[in-house]
C-alpha cells in the first residue's frame, strides 16, 4: 500500500503533484534548513481514494498519520493535546496548480477550554490563549461544520456594543472567553483534539468540491481529478505581542517585474489577517526598523529562495516573539509586464537560460506589449473605474452612438464609444473607436468580447455611470461628467477612466519584450505569417514579426466604397460581354491593390486567394438597397430582384462558393489572376522581389485543381509574355473540405502547397455552420459536451486527425509541399503547438496575433511544460 502522510523531511519541490505546490515547498524549505514550523502532508492520492470510497477516509489512515505527528510533537517539542504544553496545528488544503483561497483553512486546531486555560498559563497570555479558541471556533463551524460564519460576526458586533467596546483589541481575556461561551451556543465543536483533526482532514477534501473551487478549476482549466492535498502544519503565532506579526511578500515586484524585495508587514496579526486586508500593512521597512535582525533574515530567505528556486516567490513568514518562521513559498502570480520582465532579467542575472525565459511567459502575458498602456508614471485623475475588459490604453472624443463614432472617425479624430451596453448593430462604431466604455457588461459582454478581438481597449461594467445620449452626457457616480466630445482616457488594463490625454507607453517600447521575441524567433521552428488584405495590416504584421501573408482574403477588397458597385454590377452582368467589361474594371484596383501588398511585403510570401465567398454576400437584400442599386447600375428593379433571387442559397456556406466560382466563371479568375501576375511583374520592374502564392479556395478534388491551374497557368504565360517579365509563383489549395483531406495524395502532384482552412473545416467535420453555433456551443461546454469551443481551438481528434492523413498521405505521393493553416486556429497557442507537432512548416493569424504565435510556436518547439 502506497504511502498516505509524509514529513516535511520525507519530500522535496518534485513532489507536487503527490504533496500538493503548497506542500512540496514546505518540504523543500525544511530540507534548505529554514525556520519552517514542522508538520506532515496526507497525498493527494489519498484525497483521490477517499473520492473513490465514496467520501470516506481511508481506515488505517489515523494510524498513519499518529505516527507522523508523534514525530512533529518531539520536533516542536510540545503534545497535541496536552493542556500542560499544547501544540496547535493549521490544517490546509494544498492542491498540485495553485488555486489561491479556493478551498479550506483552519487555525488553531487542538484547542477546547482545557486546553486554552493550559495554553495561557503556559504563555502567560489569556488573552491570546482566548482569543486564539474564539478563532478557531468560528473558523471550524464555518469550514467544517457549515455553520454560518456571519452569525459570529454577528453576536461579536452585539457583544462589543453591548460593553461599549468598539475594536477587537479593546477586548480583554475576558472578553474573549465571554464570546467563546457565546460561540459554544451556535456550534457543537468537538472537544477532543483528534475528532477534531479528522474532521478537519475531510473537510478539506471535500472542498475540493465547493462551487467556487468548481468554476475556478473550469476558468484555469485545472482537471477535476487531481484532488488536493492536505497539510497539517504547527502554528506559530503572530498576535502573541507587538514582537510578533505576519507578513506577505514577493522577491520582485509583481506589477513591473523590477528587481526590488517587495512586501507587506502587520504587528501583533495573524496572517489571515493581513490577507483579508481589515488593518492597512506597513511596508516592510517598518519591520526592518523595529526587528533589523528579523529584516536580515528574512532578506536573506527570500533571496536564497528565489536563487534556489530560479523564479520569483510569493512568500508569507510569520514572526512569534521576535523569531522568524516561514510559511509559504510559491512562484509568484506577476503582471504581463513583469513576467517578461523578470524572465529576461533572470537570464542576464545568470539564473535561467533562453530557453525557459521562453517557457516562463504566457502567450496571454504578451497580449500587455501588443496594445499602447497609459504611462504607469503619469498622474491620473479616476472619475469613475470598470472591469478591465480589453487592455490597452486610449484616448479620445466621447462620443454616444455608433454612427457619431463613424462620422467623427471619418473626420479624423480619435473617439471613445460610450455606451449603456453595445449590440451587434453596434459594430462599425466600435470598429473605428479607438477605446469602448459601458455601463453595463461582464467580462464576456458583447462588447468586451468583440472589442478583444478587435484588439481595442475597453472598459465595461462602468458601475454608476449614468449615460443620458439625449442630452448627450455622461455622469459619474461622483457626480463628475462627461461631455459629448470631451477627451477622455481609457486605462483598458485597470478599468481606470480619466479626463484628458495621459500619456501613453507605446506598445512595443519594451526591449525586454524585443530580446523575448528575438530567441523566440531563434526558438522556433514553425514560421509565422499573417492574414491580411490591406497594405497597412500587411505592414503593422511585418513590423511584428510577420514572415509572409497566409492568407489575403481577396473578397475583402472589392467590399470598399469606390468598387463594390462595380463587383455588384458584374455579379448582375447578363451576358459575357457586359460581365467582362466590369471585370476589366476591377481587375484595374485588384493590381492596385496588390502592387502595394507586395512592396510592403517585398521578398516574402503572399498568399493570395481566389474569389471564395457566395456571389450574394456582395448583393442587397432589402427592397430599398436593390431599388437603389438597380437605378446605380441601370437596370430594371424587377430584373435585379430577379437575379438576387436566383442567387439565394438555403445552405450558402456549403454553396455556390470556392472553387466552383471558378468553374462556372472562369472569367472571375482569369482577371483574378492576371491582377496578381501583373502586380507581381510591376513590383519587379520596381526592383521589389514578390512572391506570389496563388491559393484555390474549398477544393473538393482533384480535377477542379486541374481546371483552375490550367486557367492560373495560362493567364500567367500571357501576362508574363505581354510584360516581358518571368514572374515567381507557386499555386496550391486550401484544405477545407473533409473529402479534400481525405484525398490529399491525389491533390498532392498538382500543388506546391496546401492551407488548412480549419474554419470550414471545422464548420464541415462537425457540421456546426460556422455563424450559427454561437447559439449552442456555450451549452455544450456548460453541459461538458465538448471541452472547449472547436471555433476557437483546434479539434485535434477528428480534425486534427484529418490534418494528419492529409499531410501524411500528400508527402508520400509528393516531397517538398508547404504545409500551413490560415483558419483562426492559426493565432490559437494550443492550436499552434499541435501544428507544430504535425510538422506544418507555418501558421498563420490575424497580425496582431504574430508575437503571441512566435512565442506559441518556440514554447511548442522548446517542448518544456509552461511554469503556472
Ligand atoms: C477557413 O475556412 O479556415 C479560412 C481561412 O477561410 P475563410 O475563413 O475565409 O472561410
Ligand atoms: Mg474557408
């Protein structure tokens, strides 16, 4: 039978995932020689097994653990419950992942009225001795017993007032013994030390139960399974007198990642009293002040334990008459900032090498570079705070509509949409916005939702801001208010919203963040690539790091203002004629277009790809928008509703889309492709140095990748010939469809390259259409039928599974095709490493995705497990 209790002698910090973080660490801490109070840790396998029986603790479990603490009491040199010289101990959870103040504590355990007359005689203190039962009542009957913990408070509150006594420490020995004998009345608490010890031991197994565990584990993503360890630990005390005190503290700084010892100090308190934040802390030159010898030690602690761990630690210490004890170390939560911060640091310093920099910070850690920050340094003047929904900084011009956001946007000014809460329709208000305030909205509202995909800053559940867009002002909770067309500043990462311009911190002004990305790059083996259509996203992808356009959606450029009649007026064109002389006309901004996409991206791929979307998408749908479109183009009303209504699809994703544009017009893709080539030769008449990509949108076989080639191929020997220029390019497809994957070797010979388009692909593996399944996914990861949104990250088992036969299969019939995906899934760090481990030679995202893709994609190929 396996062992069940360990020592803090009997393990070190490789243990976690049996000891729990919490407990591997005291283990490591009492191995280094530190002051740790001793104590023994029950596995978490036990919690596991004790599940299994149906929440019963194992029988011989007691017995393993007695013996144990026999050990603890000849160590501390004082007896569980011996009145004459009594040790108490902490009884706590301790899971593998940390989930901070998720389970269950409790203090002073081992006590009942025997027992603290023993303890204040043995200290000479009764009313610490009385103080301490009257916590550990509470504490039990809240944790253990369910009691309401508000009725303590309660009869605490009616007993201060009722002897005219207003703060704690105006209450005397007493006091406290007069409120223990209140308490008694509201909880049947054990007397007996060990009854109490076992029943503390289950209570913390079973709060690995509790809702807020439950949704903490689900937001982390933390399995059900693991189960928590329990640590049964000496107390030490920090209310024993004002030599005494609790303190928390960070070998750096959290927020900044600056190299400086950071921390919080109470006298004469317990440590959950520093915690709940009731007292104000002092800054711990306070301690080094009053204890210097305590200070130097616990200086010296933290640095020995930082260096030992090569990480920053969080740690909690306790002072008992003047002597220090340490409590807790673990690797300390830190700000996006601060994480890169610290891990380059720590590679300068010697501590840790490139290598685990890279695995020391979170892909969502390095969305705080992406965005401009309000200048932490700058003063700032709150009127009101929200939840920081998107981060970032911005400024601008209140503004409380969409359409106003829309017209001050166009007259080029910079504005903040401010509003109740936004909706759909609000969309290209938000768009142009360069930071979103509402009054209402979680952290997955509308719009905290859309404005982080967008990547702009917003701040939502602005509590107490009363919008009146009639009299087009806003007022604070304060009474401060907002004007239409005040300047107002977002801080989108501390929901701050302030008056005026603050200064900002560019986004890419960190050079921690510069040297991170750079042994990324050095890292990694996987390229990245953007998807991007307009030359200005093609740029702002390059500048971070982008190494070619995967994806130019071609469709996009004929939505603008000055050609989408024309594509509307082609889409109506009855005859072959008509249809030519508008596709002339486009072809003219489709090579505009693309000239200036392959001079930004000179030398690197674009990947351009044919028409893919159903004709419709371009044509209106109410009665007034084709009224007034058949009068733009010159036809009849009736002619045109004719023809919309003869291009209406009931299935349109799975329609008249893709590749099969091209086989009914064919003329669509030679003008297509005459644009790219002829680009491509300008550009090298230039002196530039394209590399066109053309991509075949949504193929199902073979034979349509041979009539498209044969179109691409004839459209460039024309062009190329009429040029006088030999124009680079490669020609490949985009992977979509099941059947294209399944049939990827016969695909292989007539390809250069294939893209995985997991959008559609997704969309046709499970048969969720990809606009309807917002409607029903959430159900199903509540209901636990899928484990994560297969939109948002890569289905590895069935989708995943088709990846794998396309590429596997293609390869054999063919070496030398480049492998990409260009879906969503391509910015998705999960989704990149399992790309990675396919053997796909790029990803591609959207460009403000690049850095997180590069570091995504060096973290899969470094291969360590990130730290948590
Ligand atoms: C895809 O289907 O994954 C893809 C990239 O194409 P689109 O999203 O344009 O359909
Ligand atoms: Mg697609």
């Amino acid at each position: 039978m396996a062992k069940r209790v360990y020592l803090f002698s009997e393990g070190s910090k490789e243990d976690r995932d049996l000891l729990g973080g919490k407990g591997a660490n005291l283990c490591e801490m009492t191995s280094l020689g530190l002051p740790v109070p001793f104590g023994f840790i029950i596995t978490t396998d036990t919690c596991r097994e004790f599940f299994e029986a149906g929440n019963k603790l194992p029988s011989l479990l007691e017995q393993e653990y007695r013996v144990a603490l026999d050990l603890v009491e000849k160590r501390m040199g004082a007896r569980f419950g011996d009145p004459e010289n009594p040790l108490l101990f902490s009884v706590r959870s301790g899971a593998t992942v940390s989930m901070p103040g998720m389970m269950n504590t409790i203090l002073n355990l081992g006590l009942n009225e025997e027992i603290t007359e023993g303890l204040a005689r043995r200290t000479g203190n009764p009313r610490f001795a009385w103080d301490c039962y009257r916590r550990f009542i509470q504490m039990f009957a809240s944790v253990v017993l369910d009691a309401n913990g508000a009725s303590f408070e309660h009869e605490l509150e009616r007993y201060k007032a009722a002897h005219d006594k207003k703060l704690d420490v105006d209450l005397d020995a007493d006091d406290w013994r007069a409120v223990v004998r209140i308490y008694q009345t509201l909880a049947d608490v054990p007397e007996d030390p060990f009854d109490q010890l076992r029943m503390a031991v289950r209570a913390v197994f079973m709060s690995w139960h509790t809702p807020r565990a439950l949704v903490y584990r689900e937001m982390n993503n933390i399995p059900d399974t693991l189960g928590t360890a329990v640590n049964v630990q000496a107390m030490v005390f920090g209310n024993y007198g004002e030599d005494s005190g609790s303190g928390v503290a960070f070998t750096r700084n959290p927020a900044t990642g600056e190299h400086k010892f950071f921390g919080e100090f109470l006298f004469n308190a317990a440590g959950e009293d520093v915690v709940a934040g009731i007292r104000t802390p002092l800054p711990l030159s306070a301690l080094e002040e009053r204890l210097p010898a305590v200070y130097q030690q616990l200086f010296q602690t933290q640095a020995l334990l930082e260096k030992h761990y090569r990480d920053m630690q969080d740690i909690e210490f306790t002072v008992q008459e003047g002597k220090f004890f340490m409590l807790q170390t673990r690797g300390g939560k830190r700000t996006g900032r601060a994480s890169v911060k610290i891990a380059v640091d720590m590679v300068g310093e010697g501590l840790i090498t490139e290598r685990e920099a890279l695995m020391r910070v979170s892909p969502e850690h390095v969305e705080s570079f992406l965005h401009p920050m309000v200048d932490p340094a700058a003063k700032r003047d709150v009127i009101a705070t929200g939840l920081p929904a998107s981060p970032g900084g911005a400024t601008g011009r209140v503004v409380f509509s969409a359409e106003e956001a829309q017209e001050q946007a166009e007259a080029g000014h910079a504005v903040i949409l401010v509003r109740r809460e936004t909706t759909p329709e609000d969309i290209h208000g938000m768009k142009v916005a360069a930071g979103i305030l509402t009054e209402l909205g979680g952290m997955t509202s509308h719009a905290a939702v859309v404005a982080r995909g967008m990547g702009v800053c917003a701040i939502t559940g602005c509590d107490g801001l009363n919008i009146n867009v009639a009299s087009g002002t806003a007022t604070t909770r304060d009474g401060a208010s907002i004007r239409r067309g005040d300047v107002i500043t977002l801080d989108g990462n501390t929901g701050d919203v302030m008056l005026g311009d603050i200064a900002k911190v560019e986004a890419s002004d960190s050079d921690d963040f510069q040297v991170l990305l750079s042994w990324a790059d050095k890292y990694r083996r996987l390229k990245v690539r953007a998807n991007a259509e307009t030359p200005e996203d093609a740029a702002r992808a390059r500048e971070l790091g982008a190494e070619g356009i995967g994806l130019c959606r071609t469709e996009h450029m004929f939505f603008a203002a000055d050609r989408i009649d024309i594509m509307r007026a082609m889409i109506l064109s009855e005859t072959r004629e008509e249809r030519q002389g508008y596709l002339d006309q486009l072809q003219v901004f489709q090579h505009d277009d693309l000239l200036a996409l392959f001079k930004v991206m000179d030398g690197l791929p674009v990947t351009v790809r044919l028409l893919d979307p159903p004709l419709h998408e371009f044509l209106p749908h109410t009665p007034e928008d084709i009224r007034s479109l058949a009068q733009r183009v010159n036809k009849p009303v009736a002619k045109v509703e004719e023809i919309v209504s003869g291009l209406t699809e009931v299935n349109p994703m799975l329609g008249f889309r893709g590749c099969r544009l091209s086989v009914v017009y064919p003329e669509i893709t030679q003008m297509q492709v005459r644009a790219i080539v002829s680009a491509a030769a300008e550009a090298m008449q230039a002196g530039y140095r394209p590399m066109p990509e053309i991509m075949i949108p949504l193929v199902v076989n073979v034979r349509e990748v041979r009539l498209v080639t044969d179109i691409i191929d004839q459209c460039v020997r024309e062009v190329s010939s009429a040029m006088s220029v030999s124009v680079p390019y490669r020609v490949g497809t985009m992977m979509e469809t099941p059947r294209a994957t399944l049939g990827a070797d016969r695909l292989a010979p007539e390809v250069e390259f294939m893209s995985f388009g997991t959008n559609d692909l997704t969309q046709m593996t499970y048969g969720f259409s990809r606009d309807d399944a917002g409607r029903f996914i959430p159900k199903y990861l509540g209901k636990k039928l899928i484990d994560v949104d297969p939109f948002v990250s890569l289905d590895e088992r069935a989708v995943g599974r088709l990846m794998e036969i396309a590429i596997r299969e293609s390869r054999s019939r063919k070496k030398g095709i480049k492998y990409g995906i260009c879906g969503e899934h391509g910015g998705d760090p999960r989704s990149i490493r399992f790309c990675h481990n396919l053997g796909l030679d790029y990803v591609s995202c959207s460009p403000f995705r690049v850095p997180i893709a590069r570091i995504a994609a060096a973290q899969a190929n470094v291969g360590l497990v990130p730290n948590d």
